[in-house]
C-alpha cells in the first residue's frame, strides 16, 4: 500500500472507483507523518484521530492534506511556531481551510513555520529545526518549512502554505516541489496569523501545477470577513491548464540572472544558471517567446531594505495583539505592563524581537519619512516597472535563489554578498500582489533547484498555464525526495 | 473688560450608536449592561481576524462632516495608532489622521450661545472605533468589551470658544445635531460623549488672530458630562489667571491634566515633550476606496431638518414664541411627537400648549421621556378635536389626558366609559332649560325684579346633565328662554 506519491486526480479515481477508502489514505497519511517528524521535524501536531471522510464529486474529497500552523484551526492547537501560542486552540477555522473542508478535504497534521512566518529557513519555529527530506543536512527554506517537506517527502499531495517574501516559493525550489501563490486577495487571509498584512499571501504546495491549480480553485473564493478578498468566481485555473502556450511572450531579467553579474559565482551557481538558461530554452522550443530586458540595478538593489522595511513595520504593530492576557500563556507581573512585557521577552526568538525594533524604529515620527515612506515609494517603483513589462510580457520568468537547499550548518556554504538579488527578487510577486508559482527545473549534485513565473495582477489562469506547458516539457512532475548519499 | 482673553479648543467624541453593527466589527452595536455580550473575534483581537468597514457607519460620519461644513475625501483611508494599553486588545487602534484626509476637515458651526449666535471653526472629524471599557477596583480590574470597535466620531475644533458657556452651547448644539441626524442617541450617562478640552489664556490687549500671542496649551483629557467641562475651563482658567498675575505663567510648559470630578480640580499628568509616538501607518486590511461623487449627493440630500431649522419654521409657519420653540426643539423626540400631531390635523398653537407645559410638565416632574408616556400623537390629536368639536371641555379634557397615562386607555375609550361627553346638542339643552324654568317660575320673577339667579339656572342645567352641557351654550339658551317668557 501506497498511495500518498499520487496526484490529487489519481487519487480521486481510485477513491471514486472504490479501490481505496479515504480511511486508508488517511491512515497511510498519518503513518507517513510520523515517519517524517522522526526524519524531517516537519509538524508541530499531528492530528491522529482523523478521519476520512465522504467521496463525492470535488477531486479534494477524502483526500488527506497538511495545514501550515499560522492558520486559524477551529479546536486544534494552531501556534504560528512560536511560544507564545504554544497552547493556542482557536474558536475559529480560517477561511481558505473552511473552503477545503467543505470541499471533502482531511487535515492530518498542521506543519512547522519560522516563527509567524518571519524567516526563511525553517530553523526557527519553537519545536525546532525543519529539516531537508533530499537532504537532512539541509534546510527547507522558509517560511513554509514543513508543508514543504512533507509534501516533497510525499506524505500528501498538499499542503497549505503562506507567502509574504517567498515563503511557499522558496521552500518548494529547496525541496523540489511546486509552490504557488495566487493574486493578493483571490484566497481569503481571514484566520491567517498575520505577519505583513500587505504583503501576506495564502497559498499551496504541491507536486504538480494542476494540483496547485485543483487546491487553489478550493482555497479562493470572496470573503466577506476580508475586505482585500475579490470575486474570482469566474476564474477556473484547473480548466485553464491547455498546455498551449504559443506565441506568449515571456521575458528575464538580465540585472537578476546573467552569470556577467556574478563574477565571483560559486560552482553551483554557475550550474543553476546554466541550468535555468536551458529551461529558456524549452519555453522557446514550446513556442514561447523569449526576450532579455533591463532594470535599473539600483532599484533592484533597493529591494530586500524595502521589504524588511515594510514587512518589519507592518509585523510589529500586527503582532502587538500578542500579550498573553487574552489568550496564550499568560506570564506573571505584578501589573498589567510588566505581564506582557514578561510574556513578550520570554515568548518571542531573538530574531522576531530584533524585527520589531527595526519595525517600531522605521515608523517613528522622526524616521518614518526617510525609511517607512521611503520603502513604500520604492514599492511603487518596483510594482510600476513590473506592471510595465506585464504590458509586453505574459509572465516574467526568473531563476529561485543561487543554487540548491543550504546547509544547516550555515558555515558549510560559501557566503556570496553579490547574490542578494537573486535571493530576493520573489518579494517583488509580493510588493505587487502578483500571481506567483515556483516549478522544479533540475538538480544540483542531487538537490532540486527551481525556476519562477510570475505574471500581472488576476492573470492567475495564464501564468499557471505557462507553468503547466513548462512542467509537462520537463521531468520533475510529482517528484518524491530521495535522499542524497554522503560520502 | 478682563485683562485676558481665553482660548477654548474642544475635541469632542462621540460614539455613533444608530448603526446595528460596530465599525469594524460584525458584533452588535448596542448598549448592554450585561458585560462582554457584543464580542467577535476581533474585538478582543484573536489571531487572524480582520477588521471590515461597516458602510453606515461611513455614511453617518460623512453626513456630519457635511453638517458641519466640512470638506469630504475624494478617497477613505483609515490609520493605525500604536500604543500598548490593557482596553485595546490588538493594541492600536483604527482611526484616521489628518494626511491622508479623513471623513471631514476645515468647517464651521454656527451655534447659538445664551441668545446670541456664535461660531467655531472644526479642524477635523474623524472616524475610529472605541476601546473596551474599564473598571478599577482596588486589587483587580475588570474589562468590558462590548464597547470595543464601536464607532467613535473624533471632531476636533479650532481654540474659538472664548468662555465655558461657549464652549457647553457648542457642545449641545452639536448633541442635538447627532440626535436629530439619527446618528447616536448623544447620551453621557452611557459614556456615549467625552471630551478632551485644551485652555490658554493670552493678554487682552494683544491680537488673538496671531498664534504668537497666544498662551501655553494646557489639554484635560476624559471629561465626561458637559457640567464637567464648565467646570473644568472655569478651573482653568482661574488657575492659569493665577498663575499669570503671580507672573509664573510663563514657566508653565505645554502638558496633559487630568479633570478630576471629586475634587474638582484638574492634576497634573504629562509634559508635552512626553507625548507618545503613536508610530501612525495606513491600515493595510482596509485598501483605499473612492467616494462616488453620486454616494455624496445621496448623502447631502438625505440630511434630515435639524433644530434650527424646525425652531424657524414653528416660529414663522405656526406663529409659536421663541420660548416654546426652543422649548419643543430640545429634544429631537418631543419635536417628532409635536409635528406628527399637527400633521394629523391638531391647531399647531393648541399643540404647542399642551406640549409645552401639560406633556413637558409631567415627564419633568417625573423625570420620563416622552417614549415613556402611554400617550401618542394620536391620541392628542384625538383630545384637541374632541374639544374643538365641543365633545368635551377642556377642563375635563386634562382629566383624561392623566387617566390615559394612568390607565393606558385610549381617550375615546375613556371619555365613553366615563360618560364623559359634553351635550352641545341645542334642542336637548333647549329642553332641559325649558323644564328648569318652568319648575322655577317663581325665580323668574324675581329674575326681572334685578335679582341674579342666572348662575341658580345654569348650575340647575348642569346638575340635571352631570356636568355635560356646554356652558356657554346653556347660558345662551338660558337667556333666550328668559327673555321669551
């Protein structure tokens, strides 16, 4: 027996067929759970008294699926992998997690995160480390850590994910999966532990671009409890998935992924590089236009100050609500402002608490023009010069990062400054609230690396099409780690 | 003449309490003495909620920025202030600044002070929601959040007011201006309006129109009741005027007291240079829309006739004295209650009387609203034609008006129960004054020997209809009768 290495629509046929019941596949998922905590540290709760539940038409139904632990989870423990929700059961289900379970979905276990989604490892949320299931000597990127994991590590076809600089699409290059997030606004953030509220994307993580295209459709969907949420009832990204591709234009940026940038670039770069230039390639052999175009290098260096700016700005007044006096564990004082003080000091990592200085710093009244201002004019810029390509351009297509996972060990890898750029150019899909998805497009040495398309606000269907026609020309579809040798 | 002028600025609150919903909040917005009943998610700040716009909530405080002359944003925008405090649970607050523009900014009120009209320039209005609401006991706390997220106007006036009594007319007028508008009931002993009051007082013989002149800006924050801020600025103002005349004014820095209702006296809380840095950013869950010029229109049109408007009208159209009008405008239901009347068919001056001082007596000396009364204005309509139609008089007309509130009859019930109707009928009282004076013939004579027994022969007539016949009638019979014999 087993199953969990399937597509959702595979899976769908032989529950509908009766060959298997979605009791066994929860079963099976749940098993697999525990095999990868033991390997990958990937849950902070595995929810072992699921059950499966009735099969009917929607290809979600008694399928089994992972909930990242920043979602909003009615009586079950939801911690945003921090201390302070370390005991945190909600009284509410997230709106995109309530879509699913309408759609038949089974939630087996609710996956690691850096803490609140501030981070990019997967090293920091309070149970621990996530680890690389093709490598467990690696990281998983973050923030979507262990949905990244357990889906790459096929556990499940699916998992929930969020996305504020490129915390599905990173983690999904890493571990060689595909991860998406949608237009700002198309799923609903209501339930979602908010991070950047103007930045925050929910999302999914999967091992294919039309099961990102099946969950999605499920996840969206206008909330009245979100006033940034839009009506995409119209939209159908699975039926959109034609595969033809003919005569779309797709462009890159030379000042983010020619090697004449990098001279200093390490092997693997090079690789990726390389790598990714062949996969231009097969857009071109898809009947794909391709074109180079130029940024302006000083704009993209403006970037990763812009969103820690922002983001840093928005997540420390967006995280004041954490007190411990109305939920979480509440700390002792001896008045009310030495309680949350307590509580705060104790709750939160080094790195959170350094992220709130900065964001508190960035927002006082004598800083605020030269850096929150600042940050947001630079925002526009940034938006405005993507918006214009988006009037040429079906989708820009970028490499993800400078090569495969990084070590744990961070000293293992050689630190390259100069690559800043290519770290951090899918914060951009957040500044504008761009449909953004992350496919794998090779191997380094082993590891998975991947390639981004991202395309014009609501253009969902078409970039997720570009995706689609560019995976099936490829061999990585459905993917399951395997794990590395060491000699 | 004093040797000084004061400078009064208000900034008033007032909680809107005529929407269903709170502002950004699905809980009810109702008052409830019951605690923590009204509670959602987000107004005690869980994980993962967000804040919605409750639309009415926008047309309300757009309506008052139109009534206060003020200009309205091409687009809406709301603000976060950040501070940590035990009544705010996601600890800022969801409010509007000055830039970008909120609901309303640079109007003027006239409003009328002690007979005479004045006028004050509003800085700003704005729109927010409220916080939870505290008691303090001696070793505990308690924290009401049914009072969380309800919408809270902030209207911040220019320092126009010259006096206390100013500043009180400005802030009736505009409790009057809320009522009338179906905005909030306006109501402070439900903690429905505080105000922060700002006093300085300058030399008198400078010019006050040039901020150079003016004094040090000492702000109380959280007066509560509008005798409290009469109080407060009259405090104030003898304490600064001490101040100046010990010639230590000028040491005085710009600070933050509090008004404290036991003592009466404000203290001391903050130096200004101790402000807090509210760390303001545009509200990233609510994005920016735009006001349709049409929604606008909407709006302005549907500003209902306030105070001094319907006082104009009952002056011109119905010929009432000044007095009485102001009487029947002070509260928004006693002037509803007075114009349905009228509007059913009843004299607007006999209206006004019975208003005035039969219905306004009773619900003083007994302290009732006009809702309290079992009496509608039908049923008043229904008394003045029953005496304009001589049914009754008018003397047994108060009668009934006391039994339908004591018994909660309808008056034509009442009157037919009590056989309470006046015989106006010429030949039934023609009859009767027949029979009287043929059973007295005697008197008669005695009649037209200069006697008087006129008043014998009425109070007969009377007697004999328990009270019924129309007197002025039956003396009139009365004399023809005599006069015929």
């Amino acid at each position: 027996m087993k199953y969990m290495n399937l597509s959702i629509e595979e899976l769908h046929e032989l529950l509908i067929s009766g060959k298997v019941t979605s009791d066994e596949l929860v079963k099976e998922a749940l098993e697999l759970s525990h095999q990868v905590q033991e390997k990958c540290n990937a849950f902070v709760t595995i929810l072992d008294d699921a059950k499966g539940t009735e099969v009917n038409d929607n290809l979600l139904s008694g399928i089994p699926y992972g909930i990242k632990d920043n979602y909003s989870t009615k009586g079950i423990l939801s911690t945003g992998s921090s201390n302070t929700l370390k005991d945190y059961i909600p009284f509410f289900t997230a709106t995109a997690i309530e879509n699913l379970e309408k759609s038949g979905a089974v939630a087996v276990n609710k996956t690691v995160l850096d803490e609140f989604g501030m981070g990019g490892t997967g090293t920091t949320g309070h149970t621990g480390v996530v680890k690389n299931p093709w490598d467990t000597t690696r990281m998983c990127a973050g923030s979507s850590a262990g949905s990244a994991a357990a889906v790459a590590a096929g556990v499940y076809p699916y998992a929930t994910g969020s996305d504020t600089g490129d915390s599905i699409r990173k983690p999904a290059a890493y571990c060689g999966i595909v991860g998406y997030k949608p237009t700002y606004g198309m799923i609903s953030r209501y339930g979602l532990f908010a991070f950047a509220s103007s930045l925050d994307h929910c999302g999914v993580l999967t091992r294919s671009v039309k099961d990102a295209a099946i969950v999605v459709d499920n996840m969206k969907g206008i909330d009245k409890n979100d006033m940034t949420s839009w009506d995409s009832s119209k939209i159908n990204l699975t039926k959109s998935l034609t595969g033809d591709v003919k005569g779309k234009k797709l462009c890159y940026i030379k000042e983010i992924c020619d090697e004449s940038m990098y001279p200093n670039a390490s092997k693997e770069l090079k690789e990726h590089l390389k790598n990714y230039r062949g996969v231009l390639d097969k857009c071109k052999e898809l009947g794909m236009i391709v074109d180079e175009v130029s940024v302006d290098l000083t704009l993209l260096k403006a970037l990763a100050s812009v969103y820690v700016v922002i983001s840093c700005a928005e997540a420390t007044s967006n995280m004041s609500n954490l007190t411990g006096i109305v939920f979480g564990p509440r700390a002792e004082g001896d008045n009310y402002y030495d309680m949350m003080k307590n509580y705060r000091t104790k709750g939160f990592s080094p790195l959170i608490k350094r992220r709130f200085v900065i964001g508190s710093y960035v927002l006082q009244a004598e800083n605020k023009d030269r850096y929150f201002h600042n940050a947001q004019r630079v925002r526009r810029l940034l938006v405005d010069t993507w918006k214009k390509l988006f009037k040429d351009y079906d989708a820009v297509i970028l490499p993800v990062g400078s090569g495969p996972a990084k070590h744990l060990d961070g000293s293992k890898d050689i630190l390259d400054k100069d690559t800043q750029i290519l770290e951090e150019h899918l914060q951009i899909g957040n500044f504008g609230g761009f449909p953004s998805i992350t496919i794998p497009d090779g191997f380094i040495n082993g590891l998975p690396v991947g390639v981004n398309i991202t395309g014009n606000c609501y253009d969902d269907e078409n970039v997720l099409n570009i995706a689609y026609a560019l995976e099936s020309s490829m061999n990585y579809k459905g993917q399951i780690a395997k794990e590395v040798s060491h000699e | 003449m004093s040797k000084y002028i004061t400078m009064i600025g208000l900034e008033m609150h007032c909680e809107i309490s005529e929407t269903k919903s709170k502002v950004f909040s699905s809980a009810e917005n109702s008052y409830k003495s019951t605690p923590n009943v009204n509670v959602r998610p987000i107004d005690m700040g869980f994980p993962g909620t967000l804040p919605v716009v409750n639309k009415e909530a926008v047309r309300m405080a757009l309506m008052t920025s139109m009534m206060l002359g003020c200009s309205q944003p091409e687009y809406m925008y709301f603000e976060r202030k950040n501070y940590y405090y035990p009544d705010m649970p996601k600890n800022f607050q969801i409010t509007q600044e000055t830039k970008p523009i909120p609901v309303g900014i640079y109007g003027k009120l006239e409003y009328e002070c002690n007979g005479e009209m004045k006028s004050v320039r509003i800085n700003n209005i704005h729109l927010e929601e409220d916080a939870a609401s505290q008691d303090h006991y001696s070793t505990y706390s308690t924290i009401d959040y049914n009072r969380a997220c309800v919408p809270l106007l902030e209207l911040v006036t220019e320092p126009d007011f010259r006096s206390a009594d100013e500043a009180v007319a400005f802030l009736e007028t505009m409790r009057s201006i809320y009522q009338y508008a179906g905005i909030s009931e306006a109501d402070s002993k439900k903690g429905q309006i505080r105000c922060d009051v700002n006093v300085s007082i300058m030399d008198a013989d400078k010019d006050p129109s040039d901020p150079k002149n003016w004094g040090t800006k000492v702000e109380m924050k959280n007066v509560n009741s509008f005798s409290g801020v009469r109080d407060a600025i009259n405090y104030e103002i003898k304490r600064q005027t001490e101040l100046k005349e010990d010639g230590t004014y000028d040491e005085m820095e710009q600070q933050t007291r509090r008004w404290d209702e036991e003592t009466m006296s404000t203290i001391y809380m903050r130096a200004k240079v101790d402000a807090i840095d509210y760390r303001y950013f545009v509200e990233p869950n609510i994005p920016k829309y735009k006001l349709s010029k049409e929604w606008l229109e909407e709006i302005r049109k549907s500003i209902p006739r306030l105070a001094m408007e319907r006082k104009q009208e009952y002056i011109d159209k119905y010929g009432l004295s000044n007095y009485d009008a102001t009487i029947l405008v002070k509260e928004k239901a006693v002037s509803d209650f007075y114009e349905e009347t009228i509007k059913l068919g009843s004299d607007p001056k006999i209206a006004s009387n019975w208003v005035t001082s039969v219905i306004l007596g009773h619900m003083n000396k007994n302290d009732l609203k006009i809702s309290d009364l079992y009496i509608t204005p039908t049923m008043l309509n229904d008394l003045i034609k029953m005496v304009n139609d001589g049914k009754i008089s008018s003397k047994q007309s108060k009668e009934i008006f006391y039994k339908v509130l004591s018994d909660k009859k309808e008056p034509k019930v009442l009157v037919e129960e009590l056989g309470m109707k006046q015989i106006g009928d010429d030949n039934t009282i023609r009859e009767l004054v027949c029979k009287v004076l043929d059973e007295h013939l005697d008197l008669i004579e005695e009649h037209r020997k200069g006697r008087n027994v006129f008043d014998y022969f009425v109070g007969q007539v009377m007697k004999a209809t328990r009270g019924q016949a129309n007197p002025s009638l039956t003396a009139q019979i009365i004399r023809e009768e005599i006069e015929k014999r």
